[in-house]
C-alpha cells in the first residue's frame, strides 16, 4: 500500500479494479482547506486519460509491472505468439493487447508489460519507429514533389500508409507505430 505522497510519473495503480498509469500529478496545498493532489492517469487497458484527485494521506493500491523484451514468432488461432528472450518460454496474446500491431512483422522484438504478482499480459507495445519495406504504391508524377500531397502505400506487413509523392515500391521506409504515420527514408 502506498499514499499519496508516493505518486510520481510513470507509477502504476489499481483503481476500482482497473490499471492506470500515472502521467501527470500536482500536490496542491491552498490557504485554506486540507491538501490534494490532482492527477492525470492514463488507463492500461483502453488508453482513455482520466483526471483524478485524492485527498492528501489517502491510500492507493501500487501495482507492480514489469517490462520484459518478447520475440513475435508466428500468429494462430489463439492469438499472436511470442518468445521470452531471457527464459525462452512462449506466450499467446490477443490483437487487441498490441499497440500498432499492423506493423508487427516476424522476428520483432517488442515490449510486453505485465503484472508481477499474477503474470498476467497487460498488453505489448511496439518501437515508436519501425523500418518497413514498400511491397505496393503508385508511382509518383515527376513535378509533384513541390506540394505536400501523399500517396498510399503498402508496406510488407500488408499494413497501408500515406506517404509522399517521391516514395517509390522496394524503398525501406521508417514509421511511427503510435498512429501510423510516415516518418522519413532510410537509406540503405
């Protein structure tokens, strides 16, 4: 059990049986009245933001998470399948657990946070950036650079992304898995 005087940014809590993360908190103490702290939690399970704010000395339930690195191997029926890369044990978890999940390709290693006690999966997380290879886009119109304009293209993780005009097929791209957005070229 922790109280209020423990928040910092990046704890983890049990609220009316839901995981939170905290991501921004403030220990106010006005002239008169007693003292709060406001907070900003962000939901483990469906990444809605909710402001909070507990009274100052009120206990909090602290969970303990742990991150661990975790190779994608294959996807079945149960789920997508990955492999502890320290004990080598193997693990299915559903699609919805995987934050950019169309940008998983085979061999991946992701982050995947659990709870310590009960070692259940909260969920797994992708790099902010990956470099995909373009299998399929329209060539681009030589003269149509000067604008901002974008294209769709297709990446070998059969994922489709808006890119520019001047991204031709075979090029090696580098995208934010967080809402799926071109990022740059990478040269080989």
């Amino acid at each position: 059990m922790a109280t209020t005087a423990d928040i910092k940014n990046g704890m983890c809590i049990d609220l009316d049986g839901h995981y939170y993360f905290i991501t921004e908190f403030l220990h106010v103490k006005p002239g008169k009245g007693a003292a709060f702290v406001r907070t900003k939690m962000k939901s483990v399970t469906t990444g809605r933001t909710l402001e909070k704010t507990f009274n100052a000395g009120v206990k909090i339930d602290e969970v303990r998470i742990e991150r661990r690195p975790y190779q994608y191997l294959y996807q079945d029926d149960m789920g997508y399948n990955f492999m502890n890369q320290e004990t080598f044990e193997q693990i299915s978890i559903q699609k919805d657990l995987i934050t950019g999940v169309e940008f998983l390709k085979e061999g991946e290693v992701i982050d995947v946070v659990t709870h310590a006690e009960s070692k259940t999966v909260l969920y797994g997380e992708l790099p902010i950036k990956v470099t995909l290879q373009i299998t399929y886009t329209e060539p681009g119109l030589k003269g149509d650079t000067a604008t901002n304009a974008t294209k769709p293209a297709t990446v070998e993780t059969g994922a489709t992304v808006r890119v520019p005009l001047f991204i031709n097929e075979g090029e090696m791209i580098e995208i934010d898995t967080r809402d799926g957005s071109y990022v740059g070229r990478v040269k080989a």
